[in-house]
C-alpha cells in the first residue's frame, strides 16, 4: 500500500498528534499491509516507517514532492519497486494557502491546486493500471470540499473537485476491479489542524455536535475499511467523519 502524504508536520515533537497519513500508514500496518510511506520530508518519512516498523508492520521510506508532475509518477515506481507490488493507494497529502478571495494570489492558487489536485490525478493515472483486482485508492478530502467554511477558496476548491475525480476514477477503475472513494475528515486535531487554528483562532469555536475534534486514529479507522476487502462493493462514494460538523448544530 502506498500512503502520499504519509509523515506528519508535527514530526520530531513529542506532544504532538499524529497526522492522518501518519495513522492511516501505522493502522493498515498492523492490519497486515505493508507501507511505502511517501511525503516531502525525509524526516517526516522516517518517523512514520519507525512507527510502522514498531507496531510490527513492514514499510519503506519514498521521498517526493507531488507539486512536481513527474515524481508523481516516480513515487509510485518506487513504492512498487520497494514492495513488489501495491494493491491500495491513499492520497493524503494537501496544503492550504490564501485567506479569502483577497489574500489569493494567481501562485498561491496554482502551488495549492498543484499539490491538492493535480497529484491526485497524477498518482491516480499512473497507479491504476498496476492495481490488482481488488484493489482501492482512496482520496483524502476534507468537508471543506461539501460546505463552506474554511475561509481558503484554493483549498475549498481542490477538495471539491476531489469527488469528481473520485467518480471518474471509480469508474475507470471499475472495469478491472478497482475502487475509488472520498474520506473526508472535519475538524480533526492534527499538527496541520492545530497550525489552522493558529491562523484562524475562531476555528477552535466551531460548533460540533459531538462536542470535540476527531483523532486522527478516527479517520484511520475508516480508511483502513474503505482499503479492505469488506469494502469490497463501495466505490465512488464520499465517507464523511467530522462528528456531525456538516450536519450543522442541534
């Protein structure tokens, strides 16, 4: 299996908070899967093959920076090379910039939607054709891509076009076996969540009804399912786990 975006940003930190990739890698790991852990940090990407390899699982470190078209294809070259083979991609990897509509330059939209989007579609292509029957990719979205919210429109933007690349790809796939689906976390204490907060204190306020954010063990848990064979007949579907954030207050 192959995790893009599969460090964490609060790496080297001990009081931090697992990453969602970071979860998905060390979860799927001691569910038997074996990791090619992708991310731009050498460090990040280390930490989390320690993790793996401390639950018992098997994992190998891939260094890429998805904003650039060709390791995107690479990346995935090197985890089936360092694996002998995947069965299951997760594209975790995203980054947010740009306060509203104003604070958005033509850079920031293009660097974001790069990263965001356009890997996605990058990885997606080069992967599918070496999926097995059986096989899943499953993108990381956000509920930023089903309301409004997070005050970032390049990131608003990329992960509601996840779903439609999601479709598309589940579609595609479908022909040999292969599923696509969305997960889409809300408010979920990460390093990158705790980082948003920092820029937009409010954030912290938001009214959820089940009361607190999510772990990002919550979110791995439900990956590890969309990855799995009991989710054997799901595909081109968006899984939402946000505590009831998009459901609105009681």
């Amino acid at each position: 299996m192959v995790v893009v975006g599969g460090g964490s940003q609060g790496a080297g930190d001990p009081d931090a908070p697992p990453g969602n990739g970071q979860a998905i890698s060390v979860l799927a790991a001691r569910e038997g899967a074996a990791v090619a852990v992708v991310d731009v940090s050498e460090h990040a990407a280390d930490e989390t093959v320690g993790l793996v390899e401390e639950a018992g699982g098997t994992a190998a470190r891939v260094i890429a920076d998805v904003g650039e078209p060709d390791q995107c294809a690479r990346l995935v070259d090197e985890s089936v090379g360092a694996l002998g083979g995947i069965d299951g991609v997760v594209l975790n990897v995203g980054v947010g910039a740009g306060l509203k509509l104003e604070g958005t330059t033509v850079e920031i939209w293009d660097r974001v939607l790069a990263v965001n989007l356009r890997s996605h579609f990058l990885v997606a292509r080069h992967a599918l054709p070496l999926l097995p029957r059986g096989g899943s990719v499953l993108f990381v979205g956000s509920v930023a891509g089903l309301r409004p919210g997070s005050f970032v429109p390049s990131y608003d933007t990329s992960k509601a076009a996840l779903l439609g690349l999601c479709r598309h790809v589940a579609l595609e796939g479908a022909r040999r076996g292969v599923r696509a689906n969305v997960l889409a976390p809300g408010l979920i204490d990460t390093p990158l969540g705790r980082l948003a907060s920092k820029m937009r204190p409010g954030r912290e306020s938001t009214p959820i009804p089940l009361g607190r954010q999510g772990t990002a063990f919550e979110v791995a848990h439900m990956a590890t399912f969309l990855l799995s064979d009991e989710a054997s007949y799901v595909t081109g579907q968006t899984f939402v786990v946000d505590g009831g954030l998009s459901i609105g207050g009681l």
